[in-house]
C-alpha cells in the first residue's frame, strides 16, 4: 500500500456500507421484484457500476477479503466496482441481510479475477450470471458510457409469452408495442430475444452481450428477461413495462381483436415524444 493510501486509511473513519444508498437501492430492488412475483427463490441477479467515489467512502478500496477467479477477461472493467447479489440467494432475504446476500466487487488488473471487497460473509460468491452481467455492462458502457444497472428476473408473463408467441424479436416486440400507447415510449429501441440456452455460463453471457450492444432489453426464452438502465428505475421500469404488455398480450391473445395500436399509432407516437422507433420494425 502507497503511503498516500495508508495516510487515507488511518485518517478516515468509514460509514457503515449497509447504510450506503446505493446498498439500500438494491435492497429495495431486491424486495419489490420479489413481491411482485418476478423472482421466486434465487430466481434473478442484479449487478450496479459504482463510482470509485462512492465506494471509498464506506470500504478499503485497496483491501481484499477473498479473490475470486470469474471465468472470463473483462479487461476493459478492469479496476471498476460492483455492487452483485449473490448465487443461490433468495431475494426476498436480500433486504433483511445484506452482508450475505450480497458482495462489492473490484475487478483485478487481470480483467479475469474479482476481488471481494465487502458481503457474501456466510463464503458465498457472486451470480452465476455473472457472464451476462459483466459483458453486458462492456456492451451497454460502449453504447451509453452512463450505463450503470444491469437486471436479471423471472416475470411470469414474459416467461409465459415465450411459450406462446414467435420468438422472432420484430415480431417479439411489435406484439409488445401494440399493448400499451406508452410502450413506444418506454423502448422505442425494441427487445432482444434469444432463444432457450443453457444459463450461468459464458456463452448465454456473449450472447446476450451482443444483443445488449443494440438493445436494453434483452428476453431469454423459457427464462426470463434482462434489462439495462443508467439507474435502478430505468432497468427496473423497462422490465416492468415489457411485464405488463406481456400480461396484457397473454389476457387477449386468445380472443377476437376488435381493436389494436396500428403501426400509424406507433409512428405518431413516436413522433409525439421525439422518439425513433427501432429502423425498419414498422410496416409502414
Ligand atoms: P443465481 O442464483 O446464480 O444468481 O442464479 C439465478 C438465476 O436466475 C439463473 O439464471
Ligand atoms: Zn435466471
């Protein structure tokens, strides 16, 4: 350690990182998702980009609990932070015990190592998503450079929607604009969709990441969906809209359609909030 760094370190008297906002979000996060039905058991993971900043004011940013090898190179998140929950951890225990539900994360030099700073105390370890995570957030850095949250969950309407509709993600996602005017507003950019892969690995990780390098929605089918956001509402908030069309789709797919949202409707929307609707994915 720099003497600069010791220096800090004696002269600083840390807060409680329990009580650090940024804790607190995910908590919040965790417990919402939870009652409303999106991640039964450990059904689902969030991981946050913190700011440097922020981290220093509540850990040693120079110390390390444990390393833990990820699997993968992340070079270009090399020396970043990471709030993550935790494998196998039910998000309805997330709120009530944060210390071993969830961990903070610096990514070594390596890129491929990450280092504890903070959490998983019962010797838990980071998502098995941690793949999709981590290269999604280098696909969406390199789309957004303010891109902070990535979001993992099970809702039931869009896991059931992917039993029943094309997977085709024009398709996909025209039938999700037509359910609700406020969808072109909300991802006028559309939603990925991949199909059933084997999950906790590095190949459904690159393969979402490279949907996430043109999407902040990404649907997993017969799983679940992933969504992106500069903040916890934004991810949370699109995985919530797509929900709710999903639930809406499924309430009326098998009944006579009297009316709909023409693809007219979609380009006056989109017009009337400045938007682009994704190139090409009305017929117009
Ligand atoms: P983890 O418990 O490893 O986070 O996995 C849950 C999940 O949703 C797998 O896709
Ligand atoms: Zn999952």
């Amino acid at each position: 350690m720099s003497f600069e760094n010791f220096a800090k370190k004696i002269s600083r008297s840390l807060s409680d990182v329990k009580d650090a906002p940024f804790v607190k979000e995910v908590c919040k996060a965790c417990s919402n998702m939870y009652r409303l039905g999106w991640d039964e058991r450990n059904g689902g993971n969030i991981s946050y980009l913190l700011e440097e900043k922020e981290v220093e004011k509540y850990l040693d940013t120079e110390g390390c609990l444990r390393e833990i090898p990820m699997g993968f190179k992340a070079n270009i998140l090399a020396g970043k932070y990471f709030l993550v929950t935790g494998t196998g951890k039910y998000f309805k225990n997330v709120e009530e015990d944060p210390a071993n539900n969830l961990g903070i994360i610096k990514i070594a030099a390596d890129g491929e190592t990450a280092k504890l700073l903070w959490g998983w105390e019962d010797g838990g370890r980071f998502t098995s998503e941690l793949p999709a995570h981590l290269m999604s957030h280098m696909s969406r850095l390199s789309a957004d450079p303010e891109n902070r949250v990535i979001m993992h969950s099970h809702p039931t309407n869009i896991l059931a929607m992917t039993f029943v509709h094309d997977l085709d993600e024009r398709e996909f996602t025209r039938s999700l604009w037509r359910m609700i005017t406020e969808c072109m507003v909300v991802f006028p950019d559309g939603v990925g969709v991949l199909p059933w892969m084997l999950c906790g690995n590095n190949e459904i990780g690159e393969a979402t990441a490279e949907k996430m390098k043109e999407f902040r929605l990404v649907v997993w089918a017969n799983h679940g969906i992933y969504g992106a956001g500069k903040t916890m509402d934004e991810a949370f908030g699109l995985i919530e809209t797509v929900e709710k069309a999903a639930e809406l789709y499924l309430k009326t797919a098998h009944l006579p359609r009297v009316n709909t949202i023409t693809d007219e409707q979609l380009k006056i929307i989109a017009d009337g909030f400045h938007l682009k609707a994704k190139e090409g994915w009305l017929d117009l």
